[in-house]
C-alpha cells in the first residue's frame, strides 16, 4: 500500500460544504539491466511522483483527477509529464476522461510481467485503443453491480475514431474478461482495424494464473495473440512466469510473429521496497535473444 508522502484539505466554501484533498505518491528504482540493443548491462534507474486530486459536491457526487511527474528536472533540464485524467463518479456509474484504459483493456487487462523494469512489457495485452494510443483523449464509463463490471469508451474522433466494449465478471476466485474494440487507423490499415479479446483468470491456494486470446480483423487480415502467466506466492516471495505469443505475420509491413517467454521473482522487503528480477527470450524472425534485470523498486 502506498505511504503518503503530503495530504492537504482545502476546505470548500464553509462548514457543511464538501471538501476536496489533494495528495502526493511516488515510485522508485534502481538496479542493472540488460534491454537494450547494443546487449550491455547497464544501469537503469527511474523516480516518479503522482498528484492525486479528489472531492465531492453537496449532492454527493464524487470527482477528481491524477497526473504524474517522470524524473522532473533531470540533469538536462527535461521534463515528461503525463496527460492525466478526470472522473467523476456517482450511483450512474464512473466516467473518466484523460488518457485512460479503453474499455476492452479494463474488462481484460494484461498478464503477470517480470523484472523491475518490465523488461520490454512483452506479457501485455495488445489493444487498439486507451492508455495514449490515440494521441489524444478519450472517455470511459464504467458501471459496477454486484461482480459484474460494464465498460464503454470511445475518443472525440479529431484524428481517429474509435470505440470499445468490455465487460467483466468475477465468480468467488475466478475472473472473466470480454472485450470488443475498433480503430480506424490501427496498423496504418486503411479500412481499420476490430478487435475481440477474452481473458479467463482464477487464483488456486498459493497459484493465481491468467490467460488471454484476442482476434483482430485488419483490413480482412488476421491478427492473432494467447499467452498465459502465472504467479506462485509463498510469504513474501513471489514467482511468476509468462508465455506470450502476438502473431502479426498476414499483416502486410514489418510485421511478424513474436513469441516471448519470461520467468522473474519479487521479494518483498517491507515499507514499500521491494527485490525484483527477471529474464524474457524474445523470438521474432531473426532475432531470437534474451534480456534480464535485478534491481530494487520503492513505493512511496
């Protein structure tokens, strides 16, 4: 659980008003590793801090936004920063605008990854819309009752347009996952792109585990990827190994088929650290290579 680093209480009008509250997180790493294409073991390190702003009106809607801050002020004078989003949420539901997960991404989500840095995030699922793919904001709503979750999304259409499903489902300790999307310019296809893609996940003792399919249709092209992960927990150990496979090759361009499999452990330290490593062959035509890291991560 993340330890506050600042909380500040702006009072809103006067006594009986609501009030809204403003809090600063972070995350942290550091260690080696070894992704990058000139195949050294390097150092590699990153520090994060994320502003997290929320309230609720007098009719007891609420509402707030988040951003976060990478490596502020660095030693080049650079800066990146993320677009955000805003939500308001009531008994209708959640809508959330900002660069936000489509629809399809909240009801599937990805597979268990490994290492500290991610090692190139190969255990992802890949979506046509959400988390920035647009260039531009989108909206989601989202609507829960009882263990079913229900997503739409869609962007503005100022450069592309498109919109996603999903729906969700949690039964005791499994987890289901359903997902429709379409683009009209995903893979640069000039007739688009649709997506269907559908995850089944449950948790047995000390193994939880996930696995995930998806179907898209590019232009009357298939595209297809499936992989599963899975996670053995024991006090504060975990291990976790994934095998993802993301077949591209009918598609027309540098596109192939791409299988990655990686195995990593975490070893939680307490207060917010933690020991984390790991190693992921990739395998795409020609290029058939490994990469690894170890290092410590922090939560702030």
């Amino acid at each position: 659980m993340k330890k506050i680093l600042l909380a500040t209480t702006i009072l809103v009008g006067t006594a009986g008003f609501a009030a809204a509250e403003v809090t600063l997180s972070g995350d942290a790493r550091m260690g080696v590793t070894n992704n990058t294409d000139s195949g050294d073991t390097e150092f590699s390190s990153r520090a994060r801090v994320k502003f997290t702003m929320s309230g609720e009106t007098d009719g007891g809607l609420s509402f707030g936004a988040s951003f976060r801050a990478h490596e502020a002020g660095d030693a080049n004078g650079n800066t990146e920063m993320s677009s955000g989003s805003v939500f308001m949420s009531g008994a209708f539901g959640t809508i959330t605008m900002g660069n936000v997960a489509g629809a399809a991404e909240a009801a599937v989500g990805d597979l268990s990854g490994v290492g500290y840095t991610g090692l190139g995030d190969f255990s992802d699922t890949v979506f046509l819309t959400g988390d920035g793919a647009e260039g531009e904001p989108i909206v989601q709503y989202a609507y829960t009752a009882g263990d079913l979750s229900v997503y739409v999304s869609t962007s503005d259409g100022a450069q592309v347009e498109n919109y996603a499903l999903g729906v969700g489902y949690k039964m005791g300790d499994y987890n289901f996952g359903l997902g429709y999307e379409s683009s009209s310019n995903a893979f640069g296809a000039p007739d688009g792109a649709t997506h269907l893609v559908a995850s089944v996940g449950g948790t047995f003792g000390a193994i939880s585990a996930k696995a995930v399919y998806g179907k898209a249709d590019v232009s009357g092209l298939d595209a297809d990827q499936y992989g599963l992960s899975a996670t053995y927990t024991a006090d504060a150990l975990a291990v976790t190994g994934f095998y993802k496979v993301v077949d591209t090759s009918a598609l027309p361009g540098p596109f192939g088929k791409t299988t990655a499999t990686g195995i990593g452990a975490s070893y939680d330290l307490g207060g917010g650290a933690a020991v984390k490593g790991g190693v992921v062959n990739v395998d795409f035509g020609p290029v058939d290579d490994s990469v690894y890291d170890l290092g410590v991560t922090f939560s702030f």
